[in-house]
C-alpha cells in the first residue's frame, strides 16, 4: 500500500485488475492461461471474461503496484510460463475493496433488447430468430452454471464462488423466462395487427407474465 494511503483508501485499479487479483486470492500461483480458463469458468456469469490481453496487461500493473508477484518455471525442455502469485499487500488490498468501495448500481447492457426497442425498424422474423436464439443461450448459461456450481461445491474454500453461481442459475433461468414471456407477447401483437380491419385503433397493451399464465389456462 502505498505511503499516502490510509487504511481505508481504496486503490484506484481497473475492475478488470480487482477481477484478476481477486483469482489470485484463492491461494494458488496461476499462469494467465490458468487465470482465463477460472474467468470462464466463474466470472463470465456475472461480470464477464477478460480476453487474455487483458489479464497479463492487469498482471503487469499488480505487480507494479507490488500487489502480485511472478516466476518463469520449466515444464520441460523446451518450453516454459510464467506462474503469478498474490501477495500479502494485494490480498489486504482485494480485501479492502471487497469490504469499503461504494455499492455502484450494476449497468444492464442487453443488446438483444436494444434491438427489440427498435422494433418498429426490424423485420419481425428477424427480431423473433434473434430473442429465441437469446432465449436458447440464456438456458444453456443456466444449465452450466448448474454444472460448474456443483464443480465450486467440491473446493474447499470456494463456498463465495458457489454461492454466486446458484445465484447466476436463478438469473439465467429468469433471463429465459423473460425471453418466453416476450415471445408470447410478439405473438399476440403480430395478431393483433394481422387481424385489425381499422385504420386507426388502440395500442395493443402488452400482458403481464400473471397475464399470460391466464391467457394460456
């Protein structure tokens, strides 16, 4: 830490640099491959993967800021990596990020509901291929978020990461559900226009999910 902090100065670091460091802090010394292969396999759920540029470009500045060490190991004959390790002022520092930076609301990005914003632009096919297509990824999230959630559950001391993760199965599970809940309503709305005989009439309202369960019993 340096000499002009105080205890409860938070470090300015990227977020991308409090994701990497944050893998460190599980204990293990990490090559950056290792650290991509664990990004994926965890914070792609919630926040997103680094690109492996990224994460030995964070690398470099933790260890500048004397938060992360590393050493060059041989594998074999021919080739060898260099392996990264937390050290004791980066895990005071994660852990003071963790427990006093601000509670910043998190920022949606949907770019699929972008597109449905602009819906009276789009080809309604298009736009109906491309919320299902969202729909399919959203359950192929949830089901391995399920896998990798049991895979947190065998680690000793990966009880956090679990934790996000069913939380990251509950997401993808509503994600779908909302995809569902769309689809139906682009459904209803494409009947309503085909069957509308007036020039001029009333903007069908959307229904709710209670709505739609309703409509469908």
């Amino acid at each position: 830490m340096a000499k002009d902090e105080t205890p409860t100065d938070v470090p300015s670091l990227r977020p991308t640099s409090w994701a990497v460091l944050g893998l460190l802090s599980f204990g293990s010394e990490l090559s950056g491959y290792d650290l991509k292969k664990w990004a994926d396999w965890s914070l792609r759920f919630f926040y997103w993967a680094p690109s492996y540029s990224q994460i030995y470009s964070e690398l470099k500045s933790l260890e500048a800021h004397g938060f992360a060490t590393s050493r060059v190991v041989s594998t074999n004959d021919v080739k060898s990596k260099r392996l990264y390790k937390i050290t004791p002022a980066g895990t005071d520092a994660a852990a003071l990020w963790a427990n006093e930076s601000p509670v910043e609301p998190a920022v949606l990005k949907h770019g699929v509901m972008l597109r449905m914003w602009l819906g009276h632009l789009a080809d309604p096919d298009k736009l109906q291929s491309a919320l299902t297509e969202h729909r399919d990824q959203a359950e192929k999230m949830r089901i391995r978020a399920i896998a990798d959630a049991e895979g947190a559950s065998e680690e000793p001391g990966w009880a956090y990461p679990e934790l996000v993760l069913r939380w990251s199965e509950m997401y993808y599970e509503s994600e779908r559900d909302r995809a569902n809940w769309m689809l139906e309503n682009m459904s209803r709305l494409a009947m309503d226009k085909s069957s509308a005989g007036r020039a001029r009439r009333k903007k069908p309202k959307p229904l709710t999910p209670n709505e739609l369960r309703k409509h469908d019993n």
